[in-house]
C-alpha cells in the first residue's frame, strides 16, 4: 500500500511517499515558502508557490517525475493538536476537519497549516482517503493528576488549560520498538523515553501507555530545547509584562530566543558540543543545564512508572549525540545507571542497548521515524475502514 505522508505546516510541507508494507520511502520532498514567493519558477529555480494548494501541485509534479505512473491508497497527515477528542488516529471526513480546527486556538500556528494541507488534497483528489494523525494522541491516557495544573477549575472547563503533551507519535513508535528490543510484551513495558531534536520532551510510560509526559498546554514546557526555554518560573512573565514586554515579545523570547541558543549562542546541538569540547565555557555550561534538565525528569518519571525497565534516547541528539548521552547518563548514578563507553560511541541505525550489563537499568538508543508511524497508522485506519460493515 502507497501512503503519502504530509506534515503541512504554515509557510512548507514536507512529504514523504511511503510502501507501508516494505517500510520504505520511495520518494521525499519539502516545498518551503509557500505564500511568501509569486508562485511562478524564475530564472530556473521553482519559487514559494502561493498556497497550499500551489504546493500540492509541485509535490504531485514531483511524484510522478520521481516514480512515474502510481496510485496513491491514502493520505495521512501529522495533525499536531487533537485536543481531548482523538485518542487515536482516524479516518478524515468534513466534521474531523471541523473538529481539527475547533481546536486552533489550542494551537493557533499548526492546526489551521495542518487543515490547509488537507483541504487541499479534498479538492485535488476528492476521492481520496485521508487520516489524521494526531501529536497529542498517545498522551490521551494521562491520568488526571499528571495533566492537571493547579489552577481555578474554570481555566481547564472553559479555555481548555491542561497538559496535552506532543511528539506523541514518535514517543509511542519508539516505545513499542524498546518493549520489543527488551523481549517484553508492550503491556509489561515500564520505561522513560527522551525525544531529544529541535524540540525535545520526555515520557513515562507505564505498560505501554504515556502516564506523563513534559511539554504540556504547548510544546514549550519542560526540557531544554534548541530555541525553547522548557520549564521556568511563570512569574518571570509577568515580571516582563509589568516592565513593558508585549505579549508577542515574551513569546518569541520563549519560544525562539531560549534554550540552547541563549545559553550558548547556537541552537545546534552538534555545534554546541564541539565549543564545549574546544573549552568554550558558555557552551559547556549550556549542557550542563540541559542534561541536568533532563535528569532530573528522568529521575522523576521513574518514580512516576513505578521503576523504569529503560531509560530509552531518540532523535536527532539522542540517537547521535554520544556526548550528550554520557553527560546524562553521569547524573543518573544514583539509579544505578552506567553506560558501556563502547556500545554508547558505537554508530548505527538499530534500536540498541548502550549500557553496561551491571546498569541498574538498561539505557537504549532506538531511532524514531514519525513518517514511517504516521504511514502504518494511515494504512491501518483505512483497512478497517473498508472491511467495516456500511452504517
Ligand atoms: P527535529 O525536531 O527538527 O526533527 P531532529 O530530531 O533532526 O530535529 O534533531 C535535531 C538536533 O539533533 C539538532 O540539535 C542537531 O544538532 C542534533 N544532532 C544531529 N546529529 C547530531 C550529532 N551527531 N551530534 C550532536 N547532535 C546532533
């Protein structure tokens, strides 16, 4: 079955055309600067087509350069807010796209992207199914006490404060791949998994299922990030706001001026550990507040499952920043975590153990691929959907 998978976000859309069952891409792409160019080609080069719809057809041009003649079986789109609604992935209809946008003031930059992104694909191909495939959705089974904040009642019933969580879909991939790495049923899996890349969150899962997780009413909440600040004091808000910050200041300030950027001056992980390695102060500072970050959440979501069976690292740095691993796996000594130098600085695509056999707990490496998730998930739903009985 051929899957194209959409990530549509306000200004690009990234593609992938996926063979579900080989699990492999056939061809990739990403149109960027839709909206902002004349949507004509100019002195040879294809520029900012002038909207989604625009870009969908350089995508369609693109397939059909790359792979000649195919049929496409479905679409699935990367849906980044699902609110308290979809728990699981499902087939995209009008009242779906209405319920996706509902929740745009959940998250006013990518949930109306993500609908363009399908309203465009209705009207190309009308015929088409479509899933949506929600970021939040894995985070559904939070239990109450993890996704209430301590607020009056009325910021949760009428506006909707609550932890949601993101990057569900690849904290539930790599989950099931680390149950498995560990020869254990999903249901038994007890663990914390750190999706460390541009963004960056962790999990505790508890039998397989997201019982907490660290970004929350949006994806700034919790770790370092590259240009995010994750947790600090709320107050340091309104402390702005009555020095004369705007609301659009303190936003961009937390959102894109934070982490790792502010602390080191670069938002690149890998940059930041070669300063650090050539004794740039500031950049060894900026990893030590990040991984002290991170274990310190480590620490607390094994208290949170009850004991972790694995620490598990993905991502951009957690699959290859062994440096980074090892100055994490340093602050967790006290759960009796220690890695093998060598397996940690080994170089692979597989899932893989990295820690010493006397490690209380075993650490792994297990890569993500959110594309291949959002493919199986697509294929999955409209399977069903065409052997279901007709209501
Ligand atoms: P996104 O969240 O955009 O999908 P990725 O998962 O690709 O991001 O992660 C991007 C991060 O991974 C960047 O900070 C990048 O520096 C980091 N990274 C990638 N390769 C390495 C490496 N070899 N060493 C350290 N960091 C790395």
């Amino acid at each position: 079955m051929l899957v194209l998978v959409i990530n549509s976000g306000s200004s690009s859309l990234k593609y992938q055309v996926r063979d579900v069952e080989a699990g492999s891409v056939l061809t990739e792409g990403l149109i960027e600067e839709i909206g902002m160019g004349n949507g004509g080609e100019g002195d040879g080069e294809i520029i900012g087509p002038r909207d989604h719809a625009a870009a969908l057809e350089l995508v369609d041009a693109a397939i059909h350069r790359e792979l000649g003649d195919l049929t496409l079986a479905a679409v699935g789109h990367r849906v980044v807010h699902g609110g308290e609604r979809f728990s699981e992935p499902v087939l995209i209809d009008n009242e779906v796209t209405r319920a996706i946008e509902r929740l745009n003031p959940l998250a006013p930059l990518h949930n109306p992207a993500n609908v363009l992104g399908i309203r465009a694909i209705s009207r190309k191909w009308p015929d088409m199914p479509q899933v949506a495939v929600f970021d939040t959705a894995f985070h559904r089974t939070l239990p109450e006490h993890a996704w209430r904040y301590a607020v009056p009642d009325d910021l949760y019933t009428n506006h909707g404060i609550r932890r949601y969580g993101f990057h569900g879909t690849s904290h539930e991939y790599v989950t099931h791949r680390a149950a498995s790495v560990l020869g254990l049923p999903l249901e038994e899996f007890d663990g914390v998994i750190a999706h460390l890349g541009n963004g960056a969150s962790v999990t505790a899962i508890q039998g397989g299922r997201s019982v907490d997780t660290s970004m929350g009413f949006t994806p700034l909440e919790g770790l370092v990030m590259g240009t995010r600040s994750g947790d600090l004091d709320p107050s340091i808000l309104v402390f702005l706001g009555r020095a004369g910050w705007s609301m659009e200041d303190i936003d961009s300030l937390l959102n894109r001026q934070s982490g790792l950027r502010a602390l080191a001056g670069n938002n690149d992980m890998r940059s930041v550990v070669e300063a650090a390695e050539s004794r740039d102060a500031r950049a060894a500072m900026a990893l030590a507040v990040t991984s002290y970050r991170l274990a310190k959440y480590i620490g607390a979501y094994h208290v949170a499952v009850g004991g972790a069976q694995a620490v598990v690292f993905t991502a951009g740095i957690g699959e290859n920043s062994h440096q980074f691993r090892e100055l994490v796996a340093e602050r967790l000594g006290a759960l009796g975590v220690e890695l093998d130098a060598g397996l940690n600085s080994q170089r692979s695509r597989e899932p893989r153990v990295i820690s010493s056999a006397a490690s209380a707990i075993p650490v792994l490496v297990v890569p993500t691929d959110e594309e291949r998730a959002i493919a199986e998930a697509t294929a999955a739903v409209v399977t069903a959907a065409s052997i279901a009985p007709p209501t």
